[in-house]
C-alpha cells in the first residue's frame, strides 16, 4: 500500500468515526437511553417545598422510580419558604417553589455560597373560591384585596345583590408561596393587608376543604386544586376590564390575570448525568409534562428556560387533555411511596 493511499484511509476512517459519534443517539438526554451502570442509578435525592407542585414532585417521584427501581426520591411539603431554606442549608437536594426567591432569601443563598437556579415545571394560577351559597360571582381584584384586608363584614357590601351574611375568610400561612403570590396580585398593589380575623390553612387542599364547608366564605387556591366542590370567582383587573373565569385557555393566552410558574430550584445547574438532572429533565419531558396535565395543572408552553416569569401568550390547540386524577392516590395506585 503506498503512502498516499494509507494517509487517504486514516483520513476516511476517522471521518468515519466523526460521523458515527455526531449520529449516535446522546446517552443522558430526555429521549434518550442511559447507561445501565450509570452512578444516579443508585443514588438518592431529597425534595422539599411548596404544597403546590407538591402533587406534581410525588406523581413524578413515583413515576420515575417505577422506570428506575434503584433510585430513591423522598418528597415532603412543607411550603416554598421551607423549600429554599432546606436548600440554601443544603438539606434538601431540590425545593419546589411557587414563587420566584424573596430577596432575603437570595441573600441567605449569596451568603452560603448557594446559587438559586430555578426551573420552570408548570403553569398555574391563583384561583379565588367561594362557597356555593354566594352563586358564581365576580370581583375586581381590588375587590378581592379589600375583602381579604377586612373592609367589609357582610357580602351586600360588596354588592347589594349578594346575600347580607357575614364574610368568612380563609388564607395561607405564612412562608406560603401561594400566599406571597396572592398578596403580590391583590394586596401589595392598593398596600393592604390580610385582616387579623381571616383563617389560616396550612394547604391548598385544606384551603379547598374549608371553603367547601363553611358557608358565604372566601379563599384562594392553585388551579391545579380546583374541583366542583367550590365555586371559582371571575377576576378583572379593574371596573373597566371584563371578567374573566379561570380556565385552561385564559390562563395559557394571559386573559385571566393571575398566572404564575411554578419551579423546581437547584444549587447552581445540575452536575450533568446526577440523579438531580436526570429528574428534572423527566419533569420537564412529554412525559413528565402529561404528569403535569393529569395532577389538574398546565403543560409548559412550548419548551421554557431561563428565570422569566413573564406571561405566556399562545394560542391553544384543539387538544384533549387527559382526565385529572387524584395524584395524592398515585402512591396506592402503584404500590409506591415517596411523601415523607
């Protein structure tokens, strides 16, 4: 063989080998298929935080444990305060949040060393809820502030139209992203403050269940907790601006006005091929996303990164989503259990 022509061969042989490489499927990636001696496959992870995404952590936990039976996931709740101080004290290896870090709390991270990264998992709203003796109603989200700070005592004056009982009012505890969020949308804006005679709940859930039985009372909840059992109020943003009802569709155009993300948060980006991305890329997958959808909560629009929470504007497909289930079932269902 002469020079030539063995230089031409390498030459070929290793276009080859590129070629092969750039073709090959990517081992690590949503889609794709890992490694069965890889190091996550025996590890553990533990997630904390908000009640929210709760549902959402413990149906993917199960989810991904039953593909991955060596892998260990423990999820608790506990509220999106809780989540970001386990993980900026590094007790936790990821907080679900339903809020964006306060600033006190970016700077306890910046001190500790920690970076908040945060991943968008899912849409939601908040939901205001009445009981079904006050009938569907709407209210401006003023409206709603005023009524949460205590300005007035009975429905009639709200509306005179409304029944002349005594207003009930339910909120969330302190350390609750759901409950940061809401006074964000409609008591910050008109410097209010939830009155000192409104009812702590420690969850959506039982947010849910004490509206349900306590007649002409008002609270608030996660779409991704709203069922028949309670009566949701159409909100405008002010006198002028139409109501409007919470639903998929005026959630995913940004018509109804109080949308928000929800997160998993990490310490910095996770160290590619770790347990913690190998999960957070489930979440973030159509299967994963399908998850999402039958907790009772929104799809990411279309692939999402970065911090932005600004509110998505598309337009909705004719698609059938998939019946909501109980997911706080999910664990019976398969046998498996994650909360804590």
């Amino acid at each position: 063989m002469g020079k030539g022509t063995f230089v031409t061969l390498i030459v070929f042989l290793l276009i080859g080998v590129i070629i092969g490489y750039s073709i090959a499927p990517r081992k690590g990636f949503v889609g794709g298929e890992y490694p069965e001696d890889s190091e996550w496959r025996f590890s553990s992870i533990r997630v904390v935080g908000s009640t929210t995404v709760l549902p959402i952590a413990n149906a993917c936990a199960i989810a991904f444990m039953s593909k991955y039976p060596t892998v260990s996931i423990t999820v608790e709740g506990g509220g999106s305060g809780r989540g970001y101080r386990e993980l900026i004290d590094g007790l936790c290896d990821i907080a679900c949040a339903s809020r964006k870090p306060k600033q006190e709390e970016i700077e306890f991270a910046s001190q500790k060393g920690v970076k908040l990264t945060l991943h968008k998992i899912a849409l939601d709203a908040i939901v205001i809820i009445v009981h079904k003796s006050l009938g569907h109603i709407s209210l401006t989200l003023k409206q709603v502030g005023e009524i949460f700070a205590g300005k007035y005592s009975k429905w009639s004056e709200v509306d005179s139209s409304l029944p002349d009982k005594t207003i009930v009012i339910f909120t969330r505890e302190a350390g609750s992203g759901t409950r940061d969020t809401f006074e964000h949308f409609f008591m910050k804006p008109w410097s209010l403050e939830v009155s000192d005679g409104a009812h702590e709940v420690s969850s959506n859930a039982e947010m849910r269940e004490s509206v349900r039985t306590t007649p002409y009372s008002i609270g608030y909840i996660g779409f991704g907790y709203l069922t028949e059992d309670v009566y949701p109020v159409n909100l405008a943003t002010d006198e002028d601006s139409p109501y409007i009802e919470p639903t998929r569709e005026s959630i995913y155009s940004g018509e109804y006005p109080v949308v928000r993300y929800l997160y998993m948060v990490t310490n910095g980006w996770p160290a590619s091929g770790s347990l913690v991305d190998r999960f957070i890329d489930f979440v973030k997958s159509d299967e994963g996303q399908s998850i999402v959808e039958q907790c009772g909560f929104l799809a990411l629009p279309g692939i999402e990164a970065g911090n932005s929470d600004s509110t998505p504007n598309i337009e909705l497909t004719a698609e059938t989503y998939p019946p909501k289930i109980d997911c706080e079932k999910l664990a019976v269902l398969t046998g498996r259990s994650v909360l804590q």
